[in-house]
C-alpha cells in the first residue's frame, strides 16, 4: 500500500497594508519587496479613524494623525508575507506605530481590515499642512527611490552577517 502523500506546506500568513506616502509608489515598492503586490485604491474613512496625512517639517514623508472629519486618500497592497512585514515594519522604523484600521476600497465600494502605519507622535511639532504624493513624485521620487536602495542593500548585508 502507498503511504499517502507528505502534507502540503503551511501557507504563509497574507497581509494587506494601507498606504498614504512614499509606499504607494511601485517603484518604491519593487525595491523593499523585489515584487510589485496587487493593490486597490483606498480610504481610510472618517467612520474608522479619524485621520489627516500630513507633511512633516524636513522629511519628505508624510505621518497621519487622528484628526477630525478629515479621510485620507491611499492604497492597500494585498498579499503581503509575513517576512515583507517585517521589511516594511524595519523601513517605517519605531516613529511609526504599525494599527490594524477599516478601510474602503474606491474601486468598489468594500470595506475591508488592513495594516496602517500611524505617526506615533500626535503632539509633534514638526506635523503641519497636507502632503501632496504627485508633488513629492515630482520632486522627490527619484532621491528617494536611492534611499530606499541603500536601506535594502543595508538589511540585506545584516540579515547575510546575521546567518553566517
């Protein structure tokens, strides 16, 4: 008789994150997760949380806050891996507080729970005025997107010493 056949692999866990910032750009993306995740467009509603993206004073970023009757416009990547997490937990660094939040797809009207990266920060000085993606695209993407290289070559060198 044929022993039957070896049980398949767990699944790794699948995330979804809301984005706001630098982290709707694909070509951001591409570099911290050598892959571009499906993604919808998104709102993180008033309903949920109430927040606001703003601008932080000398970084090219932006933070949410809580802040009331604002929606702040987005992106969810979907399909997300439990060690992509962990890289874009790393990238956003300890200013950020990584929160599970509601938000709506605009594409089609579902709601849904994702991770959100929130400014931990709520009385900080620096947070003023709206952040503009399509103007940050155009004046910092490019500065950026080497940034973001160096941050992956970073944790690819420690994450090698860390195994050998």
């Amino acid at each position: 008789m044929a022993s039957p056949p070896p049980p398949a692999p767990a699944a790794a866990a699948a995330h979804s994150v809301f984005v706001y910032g630098t982290l709707m750009a694909e070509e951001v993306v591409r570099v911290l997760l050598g892959r571009v995740p499906p993604s919808s467009p998104a709102l993180l509603p008033n309903q949920y949380v109430r927040a606001q993206r703003l601008s932080i004073r000398g970084r090219v970023y932006p933070a949410i806050l809580p802040v009331d009757g604002s929606k702040v416009p987005g992106k969810v990547w979907k399909g997300i891996t439990d060690r992509e997490l962990d890289v874009l937990d790393i990238f956003e660094d300890e200013e950020y507080v990584r929160e599970t939040v509601g938000i709506l797809l605009t594409d089609s009207a579902d709601t849904m729970v994702a991770y959100a990266y929130i400014w931990g920060n709520v009385d900080d000085p620096d947070l003023y005025g709206e952040w503009d993606f399509d103007e940050w695209k155009k004046v910092h993407l490019k500065d950026y997107l080497t940034m973001t290289q160096d941050f992956k070559e970073e944790l690819e060198q420690l994450e090698s010493e860390t195994h050998d």
